[in-house]
C-alpha cells in the first residue's frame, strides 16, 4: 500500500493489511523551496 502523508512531501510503503505509524519529518522551510522555484524560471 502507498500512503500519502502529506501531499506533495511524505509518502510510505507498507503491506496489505499491516498497520505502520508513521512519524514524518518536519517539512522543508518554504526559503528552499522559493530557491528551487527561482531555478526552473
């Protein structure tokens, strides 16, 4: 199973019928993420 943890940022991969708790790290400043932007343009 493919769980979505947050859109677009966490994703996590477990067995049908098994149970998993997840602890997502915390996510990326937006600074990097304007940075990453800036690039493509």
């Amino acid at each position: 199973m493919f769980d979505v943890l947050r859109t677009g940022y966490a994703y996590g991969l477990r067995r049908p019928g098994e149970r998993v708790v997840y602890s997502p790290p915390e996510q990326p400043d937006s600074s990097l993420t304007d940075i990453a932007r800036d690039l493509d343009s």
